[in-house]
C-alpha cells in the first residue's frame, strides 16, 4: 500500500480532490522544514504550475512573498480588490510587487453585475458585513482560484484566537491550502523584515497591525489582539476565505 505521502503527490498528478488524511500527510512530511524551504520545494517540484499564493498585501505580506519570490518569481499572485481597499494598499501593493521581481499578478474584482444587485449604493458593509465581503471577498476569489489545485496564505497562528491551532497544510474544498508562516511570532517577521530590508506597509506605523478593506478597519489599541481593529464592533473575525473547515469560527474576512 502507497504511504499517505505518496498518495499526496500522486493525488496532485491526477487532480483528485484533496482530504484532511492529505493534507494530514503533506503536515507530517514537512514537519520541521523551513518555511523558505518548504516553499521552494513545492512550488518548483510537485505543485509546479498549479498553486498560486494569495495575498492582501497587508501589514505582514511582504514576508511571504519575499519567500515565494526566490522560490519562483512567475508564481501567479492573486490579489482581491475589493473596491474599498486603502489607498495605500494598492500603493503598497504596485511597490512591493515591482522590488521583489514577482511577474504574475491576478486582480480580481466584485462581479459589476452582483454589486448593482445586492449592493447598489456600496454600503453594505454598514449594516451586513458578512455579506459585503461574499461579495467583495469570498465571491472574486473562488473564480480566482478556479484554474489551481492549491494556494498559498499568509495566516499566522498568533494573529487571532480564531487561527490558535492552525495548521500549516489544510484541505480547502478540495484544494490544498498551504500556510507557510504558520508557526512565525511578530519577532521572528520583524527580524525577516530587517534581515532582508523589507518596506512596511505605510499604514502599520499609523497603528494598523491587520489591514483590509478602509471602511471595516480601525486602529489598534496597544495590549488589544492585532485584528481587534477589523470589523470593530461586530462579532466577526473573518471575511469567509478562511473559514470552510475551521468550524469555531464565524462565517463570513
């Protein structure tokens, strides 16, 4: 009998859909690797062409990408604009984008058809934040990430209660969801910033550790979690991207 290691890759070589033992697989096989390593092994090897790395282009994203970047720079980079993202996202995003060499990047944007339907006068998210990001979020990524057996987030266990236990390999609807940083503290990215002279996004120094969508993100407060400033005064926590087999928590980025 094939170990579950090898039934992994030879999933990926036949477009099986991915399971938890899967992914269980891919976490025990890399167990203690290095997330730079990690990287360049998958998306140079088995997952060649067949992964993208999905990015906010938020406080912390330059760490991965730097990452992804020296694996292989023509990796495709899918960036959801939501159409109510800080001006200096997209700033921060066209920089960042040009310094580290990538040369794949996706933008995809809210269905017009969709917006002109449910959120006609663009505030949504003032009264039904969950379903303003199904429409802004969740509803361009799944058609982004359509042509992929895998992808690649930048969540981080330390970033909120909600992502204590996360894993670094996820089955994700059928696709493997890789999370490389997994296991990385705020220490160990602030010293990969200054190792590797990474710029900042300008908005963290103003008091935005976690930064998405301009009307649903406030300051943070020291001593408060680093997304207490994301959907403040909701209990939500997540848009939805993240959320199809992490049942404790809430439904909708």
């Amino acid at each position: 009998m094939a170990s579950a290691a090898a039934r992994v890759v030879d999933q990926i070589d036949t477009g099986r859909v991915y399971t938890a033992e899967d992914a269980a697989a891919y976490e025990a096989r890399f167990a203690g690797v290095p997330a730079p390593d990690l990287l360049r092994e998958l998306l140079t090897g088995e997952l060649a062409g067949r992964v993208a790395a999905v990015s906010s282009f938020g406080a912390e994203s330059a760490v991965l990408l730097h990452m992804v970047a020296r694996a292989d720079p023509d990796t495709p980079v899918i960036f959801t604009n939501t159409q109510k993202m800080f001006g200096e996202t997209l700033a921060y995003r066209d920089e960042l984008f040009e310094r580290l060499g990538l040369t794949d990047l996706r933008v995809y944007r809210p269905d017009p058809r969709l917006l002109a339907a449910k959120d006609a006068t663009g505030l949504r998210w003032s009264y039904d934040p969950d379903g303003c990001c199904e429409l802004r979020k969740v509803e361009p990524l799944a058609r982004a990430l359509e042509p992929f057996d895998a992808w690649i987030s930048g969540r981080k266990r330390n970033q909120a209660r909600t992502r204590a236990a996360l894993p670094r390999f996820e089955s994700d609807e059928g696709r493997l969801k890789i999370n490389p940083l997994a296991d990385w503290d705020r220490a160990a990215l602030d010293a990969y910033f200054a190792e590797h002279e990474l710029p900042r996004h300008p908005l963290e120094a103003q008091g935005y550790p976690s930064i998405g969508c301009a009307p649903c993100t406030s300051k943070v407060q020291p001593g408060e979690d680093p997304r207490a400033g994301r959907w403040r005064g909701w209990d939500k926590v997540e848009c939805g991207i993240h959320v199809a087999n992490e049942p404790g928590e809430d439904p909708i980025f």
